[in-house]
C-alpha cells in the first residue's frame, strides 16, 4: 500500500510538471492553488528519490530522477541573475508592501522606507485607518507625494513617492490600485501600474483573477508627454508557475526579483499570522527592457502575511 502511494506522489507531480511544461494550467482554482506550489515539491520528490536508492527500487527512482531534473530545469533560472540594460539614468528604489487590510505595523513601514532608502512605496490592501496610522509614523515626511484610495476591505491601495506624481486612472468608488505617473529628475516620465487581482481560491475568484491579469497592459508609454520606461507593481497573487503570469511577461515585461536572480524568495506565507498557507512568490515588480535592475530584497513586515519586497531599479536617462 505504502508503494502505492509513492507512485500515486509521483504520478501528480508528473500531471502537475506536464501541464506547467507545456503551457497549462489555465483551469480551475484546485489547478492554480497546486500550481503555486510547485517548487515546493522538489522536496518531496527528493525525498522519494533518496527512499527509492535506498531500497534499490530502480523504476520509482528513474521517474523521481527525471522529475526532480525537469524541476529544476523549469525553476533553477529564476535563481541566476540575466544581463541588464546599459542605462545611464538616476536609480531609485520601489517597494511593493501587502498591508493586510491594513493591519500591518504602520511604525515597521515607516522604518523600513527610512533604512532601505526607499523612493516609491506601493501599498496593497490599504485601509482609512492605515492612512492615518501610516501619517502619524511618520511616512508622509519620508515621501511626501501620495495618490491614496485606501477601503475598509480588500481592495484598497496607494503610491507613496519621494518624487512628484500625477495620478492616471480615474478614482474608483470603493477604493483601488492607482496608476501614476512619476516625475524623477533626470529620468523620462515613468509610467507605474499597480494591481492586486483576486487569489484563486475559489471558481469565482479564480475567473476574476485570471481576468485582471489579462486586462493589464503590457509596456509602453503612459498619458504622459513622451515615451518613458514603465513598471508594474503589486500583490499578482500569481507565481512563475501560472501560465496566466506568464502570459504578462510575454508581453514585454521582466520579473525584478528574476532578473536579479532571486526569482525564488518568497513573499507571502500565512503561517506568519497563524494560517496554514506554505510560502509563495505572489508580490512582484515588474519593468519593461528599458530599465534595469540592480538589485532585489525581501523584508519582514510585522503582522501582515507578506514580506515587503525592494527592486533597486536604474533608468534611462532623460
């Protein structure tokens, strides 16, 4: 029986490997809560490799192999820094930080936006009395520039900026993710989307997700004066392992934490506020191939449920 249930182990992360492989896993939330979790399995499957060598077992160890191998030949890139962009424009620094309805320590933000240098701060899941506490820390001194549309729920959000900001999408009624444009000396007009689409977790949701994903833009300019480099940041809820995630980077964007090559740090991990949810990259920055990253981080974020993620970004100049 014991036999059984390692073939059975293997044969899913087989079904799982080949939908990923081959561009799948489009279907339902069951499909993408696996997804997610894909290079997680790479322990298991290590696991039964090593049983099988033990036991001589040659045939449960072949497939295990060849498992373990196709894993890491899907997720072992996200691990090794590509070649950057020659640009010769200002670096700033842009942070994306899940709030958790607002819960998260308004006093840790302010103070990570102090030591790391922070330039701009994307804020998700942004509440009126995150706003308030977030002022009282001290945040709006750090980056004086702001378009907020915080909500008692789920959706709220905000950009906080050392740099002057022009909002680009019109207001929403019950709260939102804002698109800016930022004015950086010596730099063109950067255009910044934000976006915090639904996680998978139910048939509805998952619909919902996968439709915001394929609503975002692709790079290019924004409503400003000009062409100018662009970026997308935010709570993606989705992993390297989604097609529907892939699918916007086939567009013409660039994962920052995969270009750095720490496309394998997570960013979100229930257990921290005691659920039972294992670690995931869900939190991104994303920029077009006229910026380049220099560098990439991830940082506690008391009493939220996701780490505060830093791409260090250089621009064109301008």
């Amino acid at each position: 029986m014991l036999q059984v249930g390692r073939w059975a182990v293997l044969g899913a992360v087989a079904g799982l490997v080949l939908l990923r492989t081959t561009g799948g896993g489009g279907g339902g939330w069951v499909l993408a809560g696996f997804l997610s979790v894909l290079p997680l399995l790479v322990l298991p499957v290590a696991g039964l490799l090593a049983g099988a060598a033990v036991r001589r077992d040659h045939r449960l160890g072949a497939l295990a192999l060849a498992l373990l191998l196709t894993l890491g030949a899907v997720i072992a890139p996200r691990a090794v820094a590509d070649a950057q962009p020659a640009v010769e424009g200002p670096t700033i620094r842009v942070a994306v930080a899940n709030l958790k309805v607002g819960r998260a320590e308004a006093e840790a933000v302010a103070e990570l936006v102090r030591r790391e240098q922070l330039d701009v701060l994307v804020t998700i899941e942004l509440s009126p009395s995150s706003v308030r506490r977030l002022r009282e820390a001290g945040l709006d001194r750090l980056l004086p520039h702001s378009v907020l549309e915080p909500t008692a729920g789920r959706a709220g959000g905000g950009v906080h900026s050392r740099f002057p900001l022009t909002r680009t999408s019109p207001p929403a009624a019950d709260g939102g993710e804002p698109d800016v444009m930022l004015e950086i000396p010596g730099a063109p007009s950067v255009h910044l989307v934000t976006t915090h689409p639904r996680p998978p977790i139910t048939s509805r949701f998952a619909a919902a997700w996968r439709d915001t994903l394929r609503s975002l833009p692709g790079p290019g300019p924004g409503p400003g004066p000009g062409p100018g480099p662009s970026v997308l940041a935010g709570d993606l809820n989705a992993t390297f392992d989604h097609a529907v995630f892939r699918e916007l980077l086939d567009r013409g964007w660039r994962d920052a934490a995969e270009q750095s090559g720490r496309g394998l740090r997570w960013t979100y991990a229930g257990w921290w506020v005691g659920s039972w949810t294992p670690p995931l990259v869900i939190d991104h920055v994303l920029v077009d191939d006229t910026v380049a990253v220099r560098g990439f981080a991830t940082h506690d974020l008391p009493r939220s449920d996701h780490r505060m993620v830093v791409a260090e970004l250089q621009l064109p100049a301008g």
